[in-house]
C-alpha cells in the first residue's frame, strides 16, 4: 500500500482538470466552472456522520456563497446510487460528484494512507480547495475536521472577495 505519488496542489497553481457525474443527473467539469470561484470539497463516505455535518453546513452557507458568486461541489468515491441518496436525504442542492475511479482523487493528492486501530487502508483525506474563475487554486484546507470548517472557508471566502473589491476601486 502507497501513498499518493501526486502532490496536493499549491496556491496559484491551475488544478487538475475533472469531468464527473453528480447529483441531480448533473455532470461537473473544470471547463464548466471556468468563469466563476467555485469551492470543491473532497468527503471520505456519503451519509456518515462527519460527512453529512459537513454537507449539510455547505448547504446551510450556499446562499451566500452564492451571493459572491461561489458555487461548491462536494467529491468522493461513492457510487451514484449512494450520492444520491445522500443528496435526496439530507436535501442538499448543490451536486455532490461521483469519483468511483479514483482518477480526481488521486490528481487532488487527496488519496492517502490512512490508519485507524492500527489497520492502514487507503482512502480519501477530507480536503477542500477554493478555486479561482480560471481555475487556479486560491486556498487550500487539508485534513480538515468538519467543526467550523465551512465557517472558516466562507470566511476566507469573505476576505478574499473584499480584498479584489478593494483592489478594482
């Protein structure tokens, strides 16, 4: 068992490119959010605990996101069927992806060797990355623990935007 060969990416690096399909009967692509800051976010397993907090605060913060012009995109390896129904039980609107072959996980750098009771397995590091309308990262969370976590990106989000007003005027 390896740990991921590719890096994680760096701020104002362009991020690997992803075509996936998500929630909704959606399609998500790098190509498609290209115009606009968009949020990604890397989640272990659909409706566990930590992932389901951390999906329904993206959720509860959507609006503003929006009204900054940020659309989010959740990610993990599960298949559509369980995407789905994490998406219709938990009424989360913006589409969660599905990377069942691993190819965005892996590019991400978020595909790590992990340990719990001693077992070590392969699985996805919970990660978020905000990325920017050309498709350059701007920030980067890593390991991330769901508590206040979405509050912490919107609020970078928040600095980040007053700081390209300030710069326009």
């Amino acid at each position: 068992m390896s740990k991921a060969s590719i890096p994680f990416p760096e701020p104002g690096s362009a991020v690997p490119d992803f075509d996936m399909p998500a929630s909704g009967g959606r399609t998500v692509s790098l190509n498609g959010e290209k115009g606009h800051p968009f949020v990604l976010y890397f989640y272990p397993k659909a409706n566990t605990s930590g992932c389901t907090k951390e999906a329904c605060e993206f959720e509860a913060a959507l609006a503003d996101l929006q009204k900054d012009g940020v659309s989010v995109i959740g990610v993990s390896r599960d298949g559509m069927p369980a995407i789905e129904k994490f998406a219709a039980d938990h009424a989360l609107t913006f589409p969660l992806a599905s990377d069942a072959d691993g190819s965005v996980t892996e590019a991400y750098g978020v595909w790590v060797e992990k340990s719990m009771y001693g077992r070590k397995y392969m699985g996805i590091e919970r990660a978020t990355f905000f990325v920017d309308a050309t498709g350059h990262l701007v920030q980067a969370w890593r390991k991330v623990k769901v508590t206040n976590h979405v509050a912490t990106v919107r609020k970078a989000i928040t600095a980040l935007t007053l700081q390209a007003g300030a710069r326009t005027q």
